[in-house]
C-alpha cells in the first residue's frame, strides 16, 4: 500500500491515533505492545544517547570520540550493562 493511500485511510477516519498501527514497506503491521521492560530499556537507551551525544556543556574528551566510543562511555557511567540494556 502506497503512503498516499494510507494517509487517506487515516483522514477518513478509518485508523485513529490510538490505532497501534504503522506501515512498512507498503504493509500494515500491528505494533507489539509496550511492556515495562521495553519501557525501562527505551528510558535506559534514551539516557545514555542524551549523554553521549545531547547535553549543554561541552565536553572535549567526549567530542573527540567517535560515536560507538561516546555511547559505550554513556552507558559504563549511567551503569547500564551493555549486553542486556539494563542496571545492575
């Protein structure tokens, strides 16, 4: 299915926002429900790209890392265990 038709689909009301659908590569897929754990590592890998890549004040050492380097740093400080997304 083509974008157009399906924002057309969503302008006639036919899927709503809370309609836990997405379209990839012209299908429609149902989404898998959130859990708390897919919550909890989402929270834990949003924290550590904040860390890595996000922030106000600047930080020589992090910006002469490369990308792989600044989130495998994010994570050792934030204490998330890189092999399972999660906090000891």
């Amino acid at each position: 299915m083509p974008r157009s038709r399906y924002d057309q689909l969503v302008e006639a009301g036919i899927f709503g926002p809370d309609d836990r659908i997405e379209l990839l590569d012209g299908l429609l897929v149902a989404q898998e429900p959130q859990g708390e754990r897919h919550a909890t590592v989402v929270g834990l890998v949003r924290a550590a790209l904040e860390k890595a890549f996000g922030g106000a004040r600047a930080d020589a050492e992090r910006d002469r890392q490369r990308p792989e380097q600044r989130l495998r740093s994010a994570c050792i400080d934030l204490k998330i265990d890189l092999k399972t997304l999660t906090r000891p």
